[in-house]
C-alpha cells in the first residue's frame, strides 16, 4: 500500500532540511525567556497606517514610539521608506515592523519617516529599541507554543518519512508554516541583514501558499491516501488555485516597496479562512465515502481542523493586520491570548498525526473530553494569576530558579488534577461503558467459580463482544505448544485455525499485559491468515502467568471502527486475570481427578486376585 512507503533517498534528504528549517524558525523562541527581545512599541498595518503606539510595554510613556512623538493614526511614508536600495537604513526599518513583527534585538535603533498629514509637516523619527518587560505568564505560553509546535513539526516529518505521498507531503509542508511555534527569534536575527531579512519574507510568503495548498491535498486525500471519483477534479484544480495564493502572498509584500497592501494582507488570510473552510466541506463530503474504520479516522481530521484551523487563524489574523483594530477598536488582542490560540491549534494538529499515523482510532470524543478537561483546569490558575503573577515578583523578587520549581511543582498538580477529573467526567458521561464494565465485572466472578473451559471460554468471546459491541472476538487455547482456535466471531474457514509458539503473535504472551498486534509485527495484520477491516484484531489478551500462558484472545474494535481505549482495555485485562485463576483452578481439578483414577486403577491391578 502507498501509506506504506517510506521517502526516497532525495525525499527524505528535502525532508531533512525542510525539517531543519522548520525547527529553526521556532525552536530559538525559547531564548526569549531568558533574554527577552526588545521593541520599539510600534505597530503599524500593510498600509503604514499606525493604530498602536504601547507595544508590549505596560503604559504608552514606556514605549519609544510614544516618547519620540508617534501616535495612533500617524501613517509611516512607505515611498520614502521603500526597498529600494535594499542596504539602506529606512529599508531595514520598515522590514522590522512588515508582517505584523514587533520585536527587534534590544538596542536597535531605527529610522521612521512620517507622511505629511493635514496641519503637520512630515518629519524623520528615529528610535532605539527597549527590552520589553518581564511577563512570566506570556514566557510560560512561549515554553508550551514552542513545545508542541517541534512536536507537531517532528509528528508530520515522521508521517512523510513512514509513509510519503501527497497526502503526508501536503499536510508537512502545511505544519511547516501554521505550526503552534512562534518566530520573533528568528525574525529579530534577520532583521541585522536586511538582504537575508527580504529573501526570508519571500520564502515565507511561498511556504505559505504551498501550506494552503498542502491542506487541501491532504482534505482530498486522508487518511488513506487516494482521491475518490468526484474529487478528482479539484485536485487538478489545485496548481490553478496554487498560483492564485501566491499572487496574493507576494502582493501582500508591496508594502516594503512604497505600496499600500493593507488590503492584500488581510486578503491572504481571509485566503486562508476559505481554505480551511474548503477543507473543512471536503472532509465532509468524503468521511461517507470511507469504510468504517477510516471513517473514525477522518473524524479525527475533521475536528482537528474544525477547531484548529480558525484558533491559528484568529491569533495570526490580531497579529499580522489592524483588523481587529477596526472591527473592535482595540488594537492587537494580548500577545498571551494569540499564544494560546496557537496552542490549541497545535494539540489539534497532534490529533491529525494520530489518525493518519495509526490504522484504528478510539471515539474522537474522548480525546476532545480530555482535552477540554484539560483547558479548563489551565484556564483556572492562568486567570489567576495574570494579574496577581507579576505583583508577586514585584515585592517577594524570586530568582528564576524558584519560579521554574514553583511552575513545576503547578504542572504536576494540573496533571493530577486532570487525571482524576478526567476519570470523573468520563464516569459521568460514558454511561454505556460503565454498565459494560459492571456486566463484565460479573462475567469475571462466574469465570472465576466455573470449573467448565468450554464455559470460561465462551464468557471470554462472547460476552465482551456484545457487552463492548466489539466486530470480533477469537480464543486461541495452548495444547502441546500449539494454540488453536477453539472459539471465535467474526472469524472464518480462511483464517488461522492455529498459531505455533514462534509465531510473532505470540512473542508477548508471558508479559502477562495486553499488547497490540502491531506492536510485535506490524505486517502480520495484513496477512490472509488473519481478519482485516473491521475484524483485524486490535489487542492481544495472555491468559497466564509469567510462566504459563493457557489460551490467547484477540479482540477486534469496535463495530462502528473505533479502537478500544484505555478503559476497555484494562476491563479486558481483568477479565484475563480472572481467567487465569479458573483455567489454573480448572488444570489443578482436572489432574487430581486424573490422579485419582489413576490411583484407584493402580489400588485394582495390585488387588490379589
């Protein structure tokens, strides 16, 4: 199969440096924390339109655009300013600020010409950079944005490594460009050679009409890597729309040669609402053309995109535009608030590298649960302490090893909090799960007293099918080193009846944990001599000990193809342990009556006759 397929030798070295590029983009984030960049307070649109002269400085009298005169609605003279020479001093200020970036190396002083406006003569600014100040709530979003986006950016490297194609190749070069990691690092060393900083911003604008592009072959191809019939055409389509956003990108570039191109910035990212609304519609309309278990997947896809997609939209959109600022007259949103948007969209992208990556999927609802949980408990304690944080460090002035054991010791009690508020939320509302479990917490007390095999197994097969609406469900008892099939659903005459001691299915056996079958043999599942699709077995369940293993089950997902979770698999576990105790019990019953008949035989042929 095509999913199968790792890269080329030539892919996999483009992987490499597309990979490298990626991370070096984001990953120097993290010296922001320890050596915060500096910023000349000024925010200014596409047209050179001022509309925030604070920055991230705490008051407007902090900032350098404010003291050296700048105020809102003053607009920068982008003819006087353009590109042209590239090595000059105005070209590489008007660089630092295109883009929506407002961060520059502390100490950078800039040249900013202001048009004539009416009653005021135009005149030359220039303005020396101040280190912004310390926030440690906006430091600890940076650590968490910095932390998923190599995560989601390693996750699509690993999909395209594994198994490349269009699909996987589409949704990397997209994660390359809308990943939860920030650059103003990266930015702010370029911004020191201006030739390097205008060839960057070339490259970022491809990236990202490749990333746009990218989305919608993978929208038309996940999870399975193939276009369906009516579909065809839109994928032909796509070199077409291709060139379209990059007309637009690169429009939206005018403003660092003397345009006004405001309105082509705003355009390409409202280019991006509807490309990800367009996704969005694809997976859709093709989730019904699926089977069963890639229908489960793309459910996956599609709610990472549903939710994703517009959170880094909205936080790119207050950052890049004046668009909030004209539609709320607010300025930019909080810098803390747009890096948790690119975090939310981050843990989203992470959850479309699991469904391409694994071939069976749990209920999306699970996660989606969990990860909500998880954003409740966060949001307690970041509203908390947005304010009360920085009057903290103000009067007690802790070192920063202190605030890192006071951050550390705060994500171990998130973490058990989640832990224990998620198994209460899953307990109140997956009601069907725990009237299985209480079925099978039942079944496991008549596996224990029966001294029936026949019995013991059909409770093992039958009863967690149904319990669990799993497609399949097969036995497999040890005899003489052999395990063969005694009982099975979903099964039939093709597949294996029998499994030897060395077959790679069976090399987990004494672990005495359930196990995957891909876990020991990832090919062996699409082999004839087990069932695939909905049957393909997802778990692996010893019955035995350390050094007796008695029988073997594998279970099958769900009926609607979902994978088992956690929960069924550790009620599935238990089951095999009750088992154990009645196949030792059952094995012990039967050889005391074996011995005592032999016994009374032996008592007969020394009888005297």
């Amino acid at each position: 199969m095509s999913d199968r397929k790792g890269a080329s030798l030539v892919g996999r070295i483009v992987l490499a440096l597309l990979t490298v590029y990626a991370l070096a983009m984001i990953a120097p984030e993290m010296l922001r924390i320890v050596s915060p960049l500096g910023s000349f307070g000024l925010e200014m649109d596409g047209d050179g339109l001022i509309y925030g002269v604070r920055g991230p400085f705490d008051n407007e009298e902090d900032s350098p655009a404010w003291r050296g005169g700048l105020r809102v609605g003053d607009r920068l003279d982008l003819p006087a300013m353009r590109c042209a020479p590239i090595d000059s001093d105005a070209c590489a200020s008007l660089l630092s600020l295109w883009g929506g970036v407002t961060y520059v190396m502390p100490g950078r002083e800039a040249r900013f010409i202001v048009a004539p406006a009416p009653g005021r003569a135009g005149r030359e600014i220039r303005l020396i950079a101040e280190q912004r100040p310390a926030n440690r709530l906006l430091d600890a979003v940076v650590i968490l944005d910095t932390i998923a986006g190599i995560l989601v950016v390693l996750g699509a490297a690993w999909l395209v490594w594994t198994r490349a194609g269009p699909m996987t190749w589409g949704f990397f070069v997209y994660v390359i460009q809308f990943n939860p990691g920030q650059a103003f690092q990266f930015w702010a060393w370029l911004q020191l050679w201006p030739r390097a900083l205008l060839i960057q911003n070339v490259i970022f604008l491809v990236m990202q009409a490749a990333g746009y592009t990218g989305l919608l072959v993978f929208a038309l191809r996940a999870p399975v890597e193939r276009v369906e019939g009516r579909w065809r055409q839109i994928e032909r389509a796509l070199p077409a729309l291709a060139v379209v956003f990059l007309m637009v990108a690169l429009a939206s570039m005018g403003t660092v040669f003397g345009y006004s191109a405001e309105i082509w910035a705003r355009g390409l990212l409202f280019v991006g609402f509807a490309v990800s609304a367009g996704a969005l519609a694809i997976l859709v309309g093709r989730r019904r053309d699926l089977s069963p278990r890639d229908y489960q997947r793309i459910r996956w896809v599609i709610w990472g995109c549903l939710i994703g997609l517009p959170a880094y939209l909205v936080a790119q959109l207050s950052q890049q535009t004046s668009a909030f600022d004209a539609l709320l007259g607010g300025g930019q949103t909080p810098e803390e608030a747009a890096g948790v948007l690119f975090l939310v969209n981050g843990i989203l992208c992470l959850f479309v590298v699991e469904a391409v990556r694994r071939q069976t999927v749990v209920n999306v609802w699970i996660p989606l649960r969990r990860a909500t949980v998880f954003g409740l408990l966060l949001s307690a304690p970041v509203l908390f302490l947005h304010k009360q944080i920085e009057e903290i460090d103000h009067y007690i002035h802790m070192p920063d090893w202190a605030w890192v054991v006071i951050a550390s010791g705060l994500v171990y009690l998130i973490a058990r909090g989640h832990e224990l508020t998620t198994e209460l939320v899953d307990r109140l509302f997956d009601r069907e799960f725990i009237r299985a479990e209480r079925h099978l917490g039942a079944v496991a007390d008549t596996i224990q007293n029966s001294d029936n095999l026949d019995e013991i197994e059909r409770l093992l097969v039958l009863e967690p099918l149904r319990a669990l609406r799993l497609a399949s469900a097969a036995l497999f008892r040890e005899q003489d080193g052999v395990f063969s099939r005694c009982l099975s659903a979903g099964w039939d005459a093709n597949h294996a009846d029998t499994l030897t001691s060395n077959h790679p299915l069976l090399s987990a056996r004494f672990d005495k944990t359930p196990y995957t079958p891909d876990a020991v043999d990832p090919t062996h599942v699409c082999r004839a001599e087990l069932p695939n699709d909905l049957e393909r077995p997802v778990l692996v369940v010893p019955v035995g000990n350390a050094r007796r293993c008695w029988a073997l089950v594998l279970y099958g997902g769900h009926e609607i193809g979902t994978d088992l979770d956690s929960g069924e698999r550790r009620v599935l576990g238990s089951l095999a342990r009750d088992a154990e105790i009645a196949y030792a019990q059952v094995e012990s019953d039967t050889l005391r009556r074996r011995i005592a008949a032999l016994e009374k035989e032996l008592a007969k042929t020394l009888e005297p006759r």
